[in-house]
C-alpha cells in the first residue's frame, strides 16, 4: 500500500513533488471523456520518470504477437491501445531556460484532480539559478460536451522580478508505446500544418490505417505585446509566444484543442471538423467552455454520486470509482467498450474482456439511462459472426467469444486463458439476461439476443461431450474464472454456466416462438437450426455433471478439487503472499488456493436459482480458500457475504478494492488503474451493503450500515425511474427523484414510491 | 514425405539440383566429428534458399526469452544453438563472373554424402552466358583424427576454352541465426590477422564470452603461375588466387582450417593452437589426412555396422542414423551431449533434453565402449547443483533437473513443460540404473551416481502429497511424456518412476551401505540427509497411487482418462493427421489421443518388472490411440510389439523412423536432422527385432526377421565383448570378435561365446 494524495471528499490531490512515485500520480490523476482521456501528465517538458500517455477511444494497433511456442489457434496480433499524439503539450522557456520540474528547484507543487469538475490542475512556485521565484497555475480538461474538444490553461507569474516567457503550444505525433512488442512505432504522419492562427497534424496508424486529426488554437492574455512564431518539425507543429511579464503580472495561455478521427468523420471531413470543432472552441472562450463542462459533470453526480457519511476515505474511494468509470465509458457508441485500464495506461492491450458484462454492466445498468448498457450489449452482437470465426478456429460449431479483443477478433495469446477460458461466453449471454430483467426490454430479444443466445448454445452444445458411463455431459479441458486452475475438468461453475445458457436459449425461444413467431422462424432458418439440434440441447441442460464434495456438501470446483491438500489461507505464510509474486505458477496450479470468485461467482449470477443454505455452505467452504488476487474478486466475495449476514466479512471484503488504486494496494497503480474492479467496488456498496437484487420484474433490497461508517447513499435508475436510497444506523430512507410511481420491496416488504416523496423504513430488529 | 536423394546403401545422393529442397538436401547432408558440424551448404556464393549453419560443439548463446505472459520460474534466456563464423567459404569467379549455383546454368549436379567415409562431394558442370563448360568436384570432411581440422578439395576444369579461374578461400565472421528472437547478431570480432600463408579470424559470442579462432592455409595445384592476394573486410579474411586454366586442365584448391576454442584452450592459446593445428594439417597434406580419416572410420564400421539384407532402402535409412549418431557424439568431452539436431541445424535451442538418456544412452551403452555412455552420465553429474538451484526456484527440495539446458541451467519456458513435465527427472536416475546394469560398474555409484539418486529422490518426496481420504501419495499436476496431456494429476508414467526412482535410491544405499559405507557417510552428512527423510522415502514409494482403469484391467494414464471420449486413431480422418498441424492446442488435450508412449514408456523402461500379459492389454489399450506425432514415439512401440510376438506391427512401427529423414516424413527436416530419434531408430531393430534386453549381468536375445526382409545384423557391445548378431529367417548366428568368453541367452537358452567363432541358432517353431 502506498498513499501519495490526502484524503478528500472530492479532491484527489498531491502535495509536493514525488518522483519516485510520478507515474503513480499520473495514473490517479487521468482524465477522459468517453472519446479520448490520458494519464496526469505534465504539460511542459519533464525529463523524470513518466509514463507517457493520451488515448483515444477505438483506436488500436495489432501488435505482432510474442509466445513462446506457437500454437494452432493463436491469433496473430495483440490488439494494444495507443498512445496517441501528445496533444497537451506546452513548452515553457522562464528568462530562455526550459523548465522541467526535474531539474528546476520547485516549491508548494501541487498536483489535484477535482471529481466534481472533472479537472486537472497543478500549483507551485518555481525557483530559478538567481532565486528569483515564478507561480505557475495549470487547469485542464476534456469537455464533457463536446467530446473532440480539450482545453488548458497555463499561468505564469514573475514573483520578484520581470521576466521573459516563451510558451510554446504544440501537437506532437512522435510518440511511442512503452507496451510494444518488438519496440516499433505504431503512428505514420499523413499531414501537418503549421500557423500561428490554428495548426494541425493528422497521424495514421500503420496497419489498422486509423487517422487522427489533433487541431489546436490558443488564446494569450497579459502581455499584448507579446510576439508568435510558428515552427515545425517531423511530426510536430507548434507555436512559440514570447512575453515580457512584470513581477505579480500573470500571462496565461489558454491552449484549445479539438481531436478528431476517422471512426467518426470520412477521411475529408476529419481535417476540416477538427479545425472547425477548435475554432467554436477558440470562439466560446475558455469560461463558458468550462461553465458547459462543469454543468455536464454537475447533472453526472446529481443522478448517480454515492456518498459515505463517517468515512471520508471511503467517501473518496467510492467517488473516484464512480468518477473514473463515468470518465471511461458514456454509452453513446456501440463500437466501444471498457477496456481494464480505461484511458490511464497501456497495460491488457486489447480493450474487452468478460469484465464488462460481469462488473460494469451492473453499474450502468443500475444508474443510466437502459440505452448505455444496450449499447454495451449491442457491441458484442455486433462481434457475432466473428465469434463464429473463432469458434471455427478451435474446431467447434456456434459462438465462442473472444478473451480479449478490439474489433472481434481474438487477440490473447495464452493457451490455457485464450482457448480454455470459454465460461466467458456465458458472461455475455448472462448480461442479456440481466439486461432484460433490470430493463424489461423484451423486444431485445427478437432484435438482438436470440442470435447470440443460439449461436453461443451452439457452442456449448458442441463443446460439451457425452461421457457413456455415466450417462452425463462434461465439459473438459477448461479454465474457470479462477485462473489458477488451467486445463481443468468439469469446472463447476462452466458446467454450471453452459447448462444455464441452454435453458435460457431454449426460454427465451419459448418467448419468441409466442411473441415473435415471424422473427423466430428467419433467424433459426438463417442459421439453420434444426429441431434435432434444439433437442440435443434440452438433453445437454438435463444431463449436464455437475461435480459435487459430498463430504462438504458443497459444489466441486473441478474434478479432483479434494485431492489438492486442503489448506486456508490463514496457514500460509503472509509473506508467500501474494502467490503470483511469490509461487512458481506449477506451485499455484497445484495448490488449493482460488484467484477469484469460481463456485461463488455462480452463485452470485445465478443468486436467484440457490438457496441460503447452500450459498452459506460453499462461501464458508471457498472463500477461506481465496486469496483474491484478483481485482474482481472481493467484490462477489463481499456481495454474498452482505447477504449472509456476515457484514463484518461484507466490509472487510469491500475495503480490499474501495481505494485500490487512490493506495496502491496491489503496488501496479502506476501502470494505470483498475477501471473495471471500480464497478465491482460500486457493487459491493450498492449490491452488498444495500442488498441490491432485480428479479421479477421489481427491485429488491436489503440495506445494512458497516459499523464503521454513519451511513450512505446511492442512487438507482429501474426502468426510467431514478431514485435515492439513503441508509444509516436507524434505517432507510427512499425517495423517488425521476418517473413513474415505482414499488419497491425492502427486506422483503413492499414499499411503494411516488414522485419527490421519501418513504423512511427502519431497520428490522434481528 | 518427399526423398531428394537416391537410395543406396552407403550413398546420400542428390542428382540434380533441388532449389526448393535444398534446405532439405542441406540438412541430409551435414558432417560432423563431435567436435563441431556443419549442414551440406555450398562452398561458394549462393543466391538461393538456403540455411547456412556452422556449429562448434558446446558454443551457444542465451537468446531473451520470448513469452506471452511472464510466470515466475521461467528462465530468463533461452540457450541457443549458434551458426558459427564460416569457415568452409570459396568465393569462385570464372572469368571474372561469380559461380552462384542459383544463377549460372548448371548440369549434371550430384551432392553426395559419403557415409563409409563421412565426406561430402559435389560434382558438377556449369556452363557460362558463352555456353562454355566448366566441370567443378569438390570434397570435403571433417577429420576424426584431428577433430579440430577440416579440410576442403575443390577442383575446377575448363572443358573446352581457357579460362580465367579465381579461387578464394576465407573465414567469415559476420553470421546470423535465423533462430534469433529479436534478431541480434550473437558474434562481435576479437581479432583477425590476415596473410597468404595463415589467416586468422577470432570471434567472440556477446553475454556467454565463447571465443572461437578459426585459422586456414590452402595449397594450389595445377597452375605454378597463379597470383595471390590477401583481402580484409569486416570480421573478414580472404586470400584471392587467380589462375588461367587451359582446356582441360584442372586447377585444384585445398582448403584447410583448423578451428579452436576457448573451452578447450586458453585464452593465450586459442590463436596460436588453432595456427598450429593448421599448419600440421597442411604439412600432412591432404592424401594422408584424408586416409586417417578414412581409417577411424573405416573402423567405427567395422564395430557398429548394422546391416539388412533384401531391403537397399532399410539399409540406407540404418546406416544413415547410425552414422549421424558418430557424427554428433563421440563421448570424449562429458560437458557435451547431444542435441535434438545434432549439428544439422539452430532448431530446439538447447542442447539436452530426456532423449538422451531415453534414447540415445541404450545406443551409446550397446555399441561402444563404456567409457562414452558413462561422460552422458557425468554430463548430469556435473548439473547436480544447478538442479537443486533449478528446483528450489519452483518452491522444491531436492534436484529437479532441467528440461532443455546447456550448461544445468532451464532453458526451456512453456509452464506446461518447463515446469511440469517432471518425468524427466527419473529418466536421468534410470540412465544410471540402466548404465550400471549393462556395464557392471558398481563404482560409479559410490562416486558419482548416488548425489543424483539422493537429490532426485529428495525431490520427488516434496513434489509428491499426501491425500489422507485415500491414505495415498498423488503427484499433481504433471505433464507426462504424452505432451498432448498438460497439467494433469496422477500420470501413471510419472507416479510409476517417482517410486521407482525412490526405491532404486534405497536399494542402491543398501549396496553402499554394505561396501562403501565410509562414502555414503559422507555423501549423506554432506547433504544433510536424515534417517526420518529416507524412513518418508519408504512410504511414498509403498503408498504412491498408480490410477487404474478397471473396465480394461490396464492403467490409466492419468486421472479421469476414461472421462474423455473413447476413439482411436483408425476413426480420425486422415486429412486431420498430424493433429497438431490441423486441430487447436485445447482440441488436442481434450482429446484421447496420445502424442508418444506414455504408459507405455514405463512398460519400457520397467520392463523387467511387468508381466507379458500385463503388457499386452496395455499395449493393445494404448498403442491404437497413439498418433505417434513425436519422433521419438514409434520405436518404443515398435520394440513392445517386438517383444509381444505382433511382428508386423513392430515392423510398421519400425518404418515410421528408420527413414524420418531422408524422406523427410514430418517435412520439418530443413530445419534439421532429427538426431535423438535416430538412436531410437537403430533400438527398434536391436531391442525390438533382435529382442536384446540386459538383466542379471546378462545378454538375452529373442529375435526375429520382418518379412520383408531376407536378414540383418547387427553389433553389440557389453563388457568389454563385441559380438556380431546375425539374424536371418532361419535362425541367427552369434559371433564374438572381441574380450574374454561371453555367455548369452538368445530365446531363454544360454549359448557361450567365444572370440572369433560362430555359434548358429535356429529360430524356435512357433
């Protein structure tokens, strides 16, 4: 664990300069707006320790892929996100010298990133060789409405003497990946344009052909007589401002930017939009740039902050969680996705995995409009037919979905995860299923879902093998959620999965074969799937083997679970821990101890299927085997605990991913944050704590307050009504905030809500 | 399969050049001599498509490993094989344009490899833009007398016009391997002198520090005229002689090179060695240098020649493997082993794997006098240490050995493999039981062998765990030698020889104990070796559990094999075969079939401990689910079937390898020739035809003759006797020709042997 900002209800903030520590910082202190976002960066010249980075959703490089020994099924690339041209660059020249707060002497540095407002912004005092000191103030952001547009801000002033400044704004394209296999560059110019008016550079992707266009403007004010040089150089345009400031005179540059590519605009316009999305930029001005921007992030928290009375380390946790995702993803393209470091670093290049249904899902669903998630789903069925791909490419029928991917296409390179790891399939076919219950959008179904749903049965159905003996389907050679356990047999919650998505399929079918008998019949007969076929998956769903410890009464995690020497985690040395820092990975394998959620996890998603009883027996027989060396593992852990009863068990759990990143827990902060375990800690507040559960059509909860804290709120969206739950020592207090008159049902008793009205029920006594 | 070259009995003969094949050709025809090797590349320039690979015995390179995702416990290089400085080159030119087999018309080529002799001869006719004819005849060997000597004859004759002949032998220091996984170059230049009496090239590998000084001087007949000059270039020494050539006569360059190293000098001496070497060679001349090669081995022939009758195409494919053997071990250096590929390519970077006590050890031990199979030994003797160091990386007591190494270290780095295909570790004690059987040298476990037995037996007690619900010791999580099984519990294989291997221990401490209890005393305080480790050592072997498959009263190859669906190999479609060309990586390991023995491997190496019928089920369970897909698979299956009376089967088994290469079966033999299975080759026909077995201090012989054969022979080697095995479809006939009288069994009945006279045994009737 390592802190480097205080604890602040809104403010993430860091005080003094940390060097050693910088790309820690950096990462915390990332900015997005859905479409493009980068780490913490400093806008002028820094030659410490930093990771470099700007980012601009969609746009990837199919990196050549690097594996030890190659195997049939491989794909040929890793799809990596890109650092982009390096657009907030401001070169800054005090009395001629550069200045670099490496090497400049540096006073009351403060570097804070503002939840509320969504902005960066940096003050300190710099010292020259003569002692003569110089305030600097930096804001930046990326506009929340409009999502091509950035801006900064950067203030100089002479404390003591005059002086001469030179600020230089520019777009620079030569930049590199750090994560890049064989140490290539990624970008190409294409064009570059240079005036002190606007200036623009447009860079193109080798291989995937992206082109981004980077067009820039700026503003000075303080010194009018200041003087402008255009200059350029290979891939880099930049203009020079030279002022003369009094001392206690401010200049301040206010650098415009507006980034556009060719996912949205055709190859002609992107030039041109670019140029003209900064030149309205340049004409709105800075203030009503940022008042729109603040008003955007205003309404953000109005319908979806969750506050945490009596903690304000959690309060600050929960928040940047909840900012960060917000940041990442705004549901308005159906092309993107959440990849695991969302716009703060390069790390698991590709941008989807299994995550996004199984963590963030929840959270949009939850608290946005229905639109975001359907969008979230409508990305995977667009990725169908190349699921088909890779299914074909493994030697089976129907749907299997990537582990990892950009456009579709699978892009891990691992074996064991990447052929093996097909419970994920079902991730996605249980997002459906969990849209369709929060939303009730049963149409999805006809449009969108059932292709997937038969598609992916296929692959099941094909997947699984008949086992004569003892007259069962079993699903071997897989690897389960827990990933250290590879090349296993009959992972329970696969097995588990798989059947579940048959019976769905087949549901649904029944659904359809109803409601939409018309739309039915084309997709089955585009697919050409047979009534032989529909009935080897009703045999398949009923014959499926599920291991079973009749000895624990508990489901098996795998075949041959009790073979391995039946250790907790409280018999090993802390020191060991974590394993994967410390054990052989055949040590890991062979041991007992769980990654992440794996029987439970099944029970977390089919939570509606299981009795109490029986998820009390397997959380106390598995949970003290899991060392959670996962980022999403505490969270389901901390779920099923809340609803156990076992809140000091929920609360511990939780506390393991809250403030993840803001303290650097798994000590790989610097590499970027853990964007998708954010959604996973949101849950645990919101599922775990306040007991969260959507099934017959009606939301259900079941709020306690974690001893150590007052109380806490969140806000909830169920079918177009938003409303707040408010809990604390005494009770709970709801009131509706947005639509039509809902009921509810808090630990099991209906409560019905009305517009603005807040319903208060007390906790029931135990 | 593909055959470039012509079969006869003692020729390798390429008629014609083969562009596309030519890789092919050049591995087929690579010399050796222990020392150093090199694949049947051409003397002067060529354009086309070739392999160019010169390799100095015990000289690699630690190449940056290449993974996908970092485990711990993978080694961080990976040792490579290297292409060495050139030192065959002979830059050609016939007035004045450049001989380039791939540009220049060319007629009646033959390359021919010489195997009674271990010369490679090319003959050939080119023809120039003026249709003028040049007839060219090249030699070339490396000595067997001199194993740091090479010498090269090449000899040109303008057939109709004079002609113009510059001829220009160099040493060339500026190679590459096309195994290099981030394309560096390996050899920087330490030194090169430059004269037209001695040139002088030194080389030195970056990281590992080999130095390596090739040294050449030529003589010129034909042409008393001719001038000579000395050219430098970088890591480059050439002497360019010029000659004019009437019709008709022959101008012949020798060419000789002497090449040292640091491993066998000093660094003062490594230059003036390799000078000296040159300059005796050259003094010798090439008449008498070539006849003291000839002779050596003109006598390997003589003392290992097997020989067929009614089959050319048996006969070529023996010789050739028994030859490629010699050329790639000769025994007198126990830092060097054998590679998978010998010197006949980069591929299988590291130089030693199991093979060589699997398979090569039984060749080695059989035919050649003691002393060489027991430098195998002390090969792994000399790793001890850095087999510990190797185990307790991966969190265990005790030695495991490395899977690839050169020098004891891993080199090897697929979890899967490296980490689990622990197996390995017992074939490195069964070469030392198996070596002390054959030889009698009781000795060499007083002063070498029980280190080894004692740390391996060490390490299988960690590795393997004690399950209490059966009162059983499981070893969990192997790979077995079936590497189309990965990460599996309970490989009956591994379990088999980890008891084996600890039961072998204490029977040979009880032989110690009886007479060399002083040693074992201090071998034992040495290692820290305590009564209650060996007492544990009892246990496990008494209670490990070996998996059994009921229903077929055979083993199970593991836990849960019956789980998979039951098919064999004659339900595949042959278009799927090989599989792991056709199907994925996790297709293949759920599947039943088995890539190389694996149950059977023990009923290989334990053969003395299972009865026939035993061996029988399981041979007729296991072989018809055996896609033999590793080279080294079929000959133990052939050799079981041997010894199970199914002669036809043993015979189809046989075929698979006997020509693996020279009709490139696997077509990966461009790459390389596939030198480990070539023992396995040679033990189908004297294990499996000849049914040779050592037990009891004794020779037991059980043969028989495939029917497509009229006969065979073959000579064996055991105790100081060399005795010849003649077997035709009659009876054999036995002959000593070597040692005091021998005693051995041929079907159950000790016949006695005597030096020099034959003894006729007639087939039993069935």
């Amino acid at each position: 664990m390592k802190r480097v900002c205080s604890v602040d209800p809104w403010l993430v903030q860091e005080d003094g300069l940390h060097p050693h520590d910088n790309r820690l910082a950096e990462s915390l202190m990332s900015l997005g707006n859905g479409h493009m976002g980068m780490r913490g960066n400093f806008e002028e010249d820094f030659s410490g320790d930093t990771l470099q980075g700007t980012y601009i959703a969609g746009i990837y490089y199919p990196d050549k892929t690097r594996v030890g020994w190659w195997k049939i099924g491989y794909p040929e690339y890793f799809a990596k996100v890109l650092n982009a041209p390096n657009f907030i660059g401001i070169g800054v020249k005090i009395n001629g010298r550069s200045v670099d707060l490496a090497k400049w002497q540096v006073e009351s540095f403060q570097r804070t990133l503002d939840m509320q407002r969504s902005l960066l912004q940096r003050s300190f005092i710099l010292v020259d060789e003569d002692d003569q000191r110089y305030e600097v103030f930096t804001t930046r952001f990326l506009s929340r409405t409009r999502r091509e547009v950035a801006a900064i801000q950067y203030s100089i002033k002479p404390l003591q003497q005059p002086a001469q400044i030179e600020m230089t704004p520019y777009l620079d394209g030569d930049v590199v990946n750090e994560d890049a296999n064989y140490g290539e560059k990624f970008w190409e110019l294409m064009d570059q344009s240079c005036t002190t008016d606007v200036s623009t550079l447009t860079m193109k992707t080798k291989k995937t052909g992206f082109v981004v266009t980077a067009a820039m403007r700026w503003s000075l004010q303080g010194d009018e007589d200041s003087t402008v040089a255009a200059n350029e150089g290979d891939k880099y345009v930049g203009n020079t401002l030279t002022c003369q400031a009094e001392a206690g005179q401010t200049i301040t540059l206010t650098k415009y930017i507006a980034v556009t590519t060719n996912r949205d605009w055709s190859a002609d316009d992107i030039g041109p939009m670019a140029v003209q999305g900064v030149s309205e930029a340049h004409e709105v001005g800075w203030e009503s740039l940022l008042a729109e921007h603040v008003a955007a992030w205003k309404q953000i928290w109005a319908d979806g902050d969750v506050t945490i009375a009596g903690d304000d380390e959690a309060q600050q946790g929960v928040r940047f969680n909840v900012f960060q995702l917000h940041q990442t993803y705004t549901g308005d393209d159906p092309r993107l996705n959440i990849g695991p470091k969302g716009f703060t670093g390069e790390k698991y290049g590709g941008s989807t995995y299994w995550d996004t249904e199984a963590y963030c899902l929840p959270f949009y669903l939850s608290t946005m409009d229905s639109s975001i998630a359907r969008n979230l789903l409508i990305y995977r069925h667009n990725h169908l037919e190349k699921a088909v791909e890779n299914a074909a490419k493994l030697g089976c029928r129907g749907a299997l979905y990537p582990m990892v991917t950009m456009n579709g296409e699978e892009c891990h390179n691992e074996w064991e995860i990447t052929f093996e790891e097909i419970h994920r399939n079902a991730a996605i076919t249980y997002a459906i299923f969990n849209y369709v219950r929060y939303t009730g959008d049963w149409q999805y179904l006809a449009d969108y879902g059932y292709d997937v749903l038969l598609e992916t049965s296929r692959y099941w159905a094909d997947r699984a093998q008949y086992q004569p003996q003892k007259d069962v389907y079993m699903i071997l050679g897989v690897t389960g959620p827990n990933e250290y356990e590879n090349n296993i047999n009959n992972n329970w919650y696969t097995n588990t999965m798989a059947a579940w998505n048959l019976r769905y399929t087949l549901e649904v079918r029944s659904y359809l074969e109803t409601h939409h008998a018309q739309r039915l019949h084309e997709i089955e007969q585009d697919r050409g799937l047979t009534a032989e076929e529909r009935q080897l998956w009703t045999v398949i769903k009923d014959k499926m083997y599920f291991p079973f410890i009749d000895e624990h009464n508990v489901f098996a995690q795998q075949d041959g679970f009790m073979d391995k020497e039946q250790l907790t985690v409280e018999e090993l040395d802390p020191k060991e821990r974590p394993l994967n820092q410390n054990w052989s990975w055949d040590r890991i394998l062979r041991s007992v101890f769980i990654k992440q959620a794996d029987v439970l996890q099944g029970l977390f998603f089919l939570n509606h299927e299981f009795d109490e009883d029986t998820k009390r027996r397997n959380f106390l027989f598995y949970e003290p085997r899991t060392v959670h060396e996962s980022s999403l593992s505490p969270c389901v852990h901390s779920i099923l605990a809340g609803e156990l009863g076992m809140e000091s068990k929920a609360y511990e759990l939780y506390l393991r991913t809250a403030r993840l990143d803001l303290d650097n827990y798994n000590n790989d902060t610097e590499d970027g944050l853990h964007i998708t375990s954010m959604a996973g800690s949101w849950m645990s507040i919101v599922y775990g704590f306040g007991g969260l559960r959507v099934h017959d059509d009606t939301v259900h909860l079941k709020p306690f307050v974690p001893k150590a804290w007052d109380g806490y709120s969140f806000k909830l969206m169920f079918r177009g009504r938003r409303f707040l739950v408010a809990v604390n020592q005494d009770g709970c207090e709801l009131r509706q905030e947005q639509g039509e008159p809902l009921t509810v049902y808090v630990h099991g008793e209906p409560v019905s809500l009305q517009n603005k009205e807040g319903v208060t029920i007390p906790h029931s006594q135990p």
